[in-house]
C-alpha cells in the first residue's frame, strides 16, 4: 500500500540552523535498487534511492528535503519521481494503527557515464511534544556504463532491416476457415434462391409418380368450401390444371400448354376409354365456361368435378400411353358435349358466349 507521510518539504540546512537544539541521529539503513533488471548499469537506467524506517510511531510526523531543484551539484545524477512512501506493514490494526514500516524513496538516473558518490539522505523526525531528530542516512555509490564498442575492428554496423518470420499453419487457419464459410453460405443461398424458384414457377420438385402429385394435388379440392360463384373459378382452375400436369407427365402431351380443343384432339389418340373422354371433355368445357364466360355451376356439377378427374387418373395411370386410334370418338348414348349439369350467369348460344 503507498501512502503519502510527508509532514513537510522544505531545504535541509535552512531547517538546521532553525532547529537549534535537534539530536542528530546516525544510521546506515538506506538502500539503492535498480528498476531495470540487468547485468550492469547502463545510461538512462533509473533507480530507487531511499531509505527504511522500521515501526514508525503513528503520531510521530517525518520531513523530507527538498530535491526540487537539483539531487547534487551539476546535472549528472537527476531526479526523475519526487518522493514517495511505501507502506509495508501495519501493526496494531489497519483503522487505527499504531505503527508502520515504510519505505522512502525518489527515483533517480543519470544520463553521463562515471562514478558517481550519491549524498548521504538527512530527514527529520518530529515528536508529538515538539522534540526533533535529525536522521542521517549513510550515501551510495552509482557507477553508469555506455553501450560497449566493438574495439577489434572499429566498424560501424548499419541498422538491420526488420526481421521477416516464416508463415504458420496456425496464422493461416483462421483465413481458411473464413473461406470455406463463405463458400458454404454462398452454395446455402443459391440452395434456397433455386428452390424459391421452383415454387414460384410450379416446377415440381417432388420424385412420386405423376399420378400421386395429380391425386394429392386433387385432394385440396374435395371441400365444398370453393362452390361458392366467387371461388369457383380458382375451383375449377386448380382440378383442370392438375389434370393437364398428370396428361403432360403421363401421356406425353404438352396440355398446360394448349386449349381445350386442342387438348382433346390428343388425348382422342389415346387409349382412353370413351365414356371417360366425354366425361372429361365435359368438365373442361364447364372450367372454360366458368373461368372465361363468368358462368356459374351447380353445386350438383361442382360435387361431381372432383370424383371425375380423380376417376380419370386412377383408371389411366397403369395403362402404357399408347395410341388407340387416330379419331375422336363420338359422345355415347346421345350424349352431348356440352357442359354437364345446369350453368347459371350466362346463356350457351351456338354462335358464342355472352
């Protein structure tokens, strides 16, 4: 612990000649250390010059002389830290001790290479009743060297340039591993922009068979939820669009790419049963009607879409798609091929839709 006890500051013979009855006390306790720990003393070193005052009453008050202006005569030896005090051991209690060691001690240098005999250290003690002492401390000698010349050869070396250490692994993992992390988001991020993709553009990611994406895709239908006039034409939308993907991946034939009529005259080169193909073609006749003529369906039509289109996949998907005959075939039974079931919104007339 460092604690500050300086009573006073001031010259020593002034304080001398003022004290006039003062006992002057001889003791040998002081002491020089080295700050910087080598062989030898070399210019520019600094060092601890004090003294030790063992069990120093608590009620007893000590002065320091002044080294403001100078350690000793001539600029040789200067004084680099004023006083200061180390507390090293307190007996009798921290709150109210009865006595202390402490140390004493300025931090000194010298800039000049010699012998140098420090003056000896003289404070003062002052009792509680007013009595005075005088300590005087015994003086150390300080011997600085220079740098050491090289004497054999005289030569004067240039300055080395910086010394340049080889790379480790060790330094070079770090960068590695920055790298690879870079790269692994780099290939996460392309992951997710191509899957978004894919869902944006319909593109099926899926490796079940066409019929399984058709019937799943059938499935979220079954809901009488999308009867109503305003829903039903995303209604009939969704079934005709999962069955143009199930008749492209199955048959072989581009139908989300091609209207109605064009569909069936494909598909009538198919093996399909012809029931089936007049049903069918029935459907998407009423899709078009409701998604292009603002027609509204029957809930009677709209209860038989989904059974329908899930009829026509579960018979077709184990039939190899191959060409049956080259025609359409005609409606059975007198059927027609208009729209199954009653339409509303809109009158069906030979020359168009209204």
């Amino acid at each position: 612990m460092r604690k500050s006890l300086i009573f006073l500051i001031f010259a020593l013979f002034p304080w001398l000649v003022a004290a006039g009855q003062g006992r002057l006390v001889q003791s040998g306790d002081s002491f020089l250390e080295a700050l910087q720990k080598r062989d030898s003393v070399l210019i520019g070193d600094q060092f601890r010059y004090g003294f030790h005052m063992r069990r120093l009453p608590s009620d007893i008050s000590i002065a320091l002389p002044d080294l403001t202006k100078g350690f000793m005569q001539g600029d040789s030896v200067e004084v680099v830290r004023p006083w200061t005090a180390d507390t090293l051991k307190v007996y009798g209690g921290k709150k109210a001790p009865e006595s202390r060691d402490i140390d004493f001690s300025v931090v000194i240098t010298s800039f000049e290479e010699g012998r140098y005999h420090l003056p000896p250290l003289s404070v003062v003690k002052e009792y509680p009743n007013g009595d005075r002492d005088t300590i005087v401390f015994e003086s150390r000698d300080l011997e600085v060297f220079t740098m050491p010349v090289d004497t054999a050869t005289y030569v004067i070396h240039d300055i080395k340039g910086q010394i340049k250490y080889p790379v480790t692994f060790e330094e070079v993992l770090p960068y590695i591993l920055a790298l690879l992390a870079l790269i692994l988001l780099a290939v996460l991020i392309r992951a997710f922009v191509i899957s978004r993709r894919r869902k944006g553009s319909g593109e099926s990611v899926s490796n079940d068979p066409p019929y399984i994406i058709a019937l799943r895709e059938l499935e979220k239908y079954r809901s009488d939820k999308y009867w109503a006039p305003e829903r039903q034409k995303a209604f009939y939308s969704g079934v005709t669009g999962a069955l143009r993907e199930y008749i492209d991946a199955h048959y072989g034939i581009d139908a989300p790419e091609m209207t109605t009529g064009e569909l069936f005259d494909s598909l009538g080169k198919t093996d399909v049963p012809a029931d089936l193909f007049v049903e069918m073609r029935r459907l998407f006749e009423t899709a078009d009607l409701v998604k292009f003529a603002k027609a509204f369906a029957s809930d009677e039509t709209n209860a038989d879409a989904v059974p329908l289109a899930v009829r026509f996949v579960t018979s077709t998907y184990q039939t190899a798609p191959e060409p049956a005959k080259d025609i359409v075939p005609e409606p059975a039974d007198g059927a027609t091929s208009s729209p199954a079931g009653p339409l509303s919104g809109h009158n069906v007339n030979e020359g168009g839709t209204d």
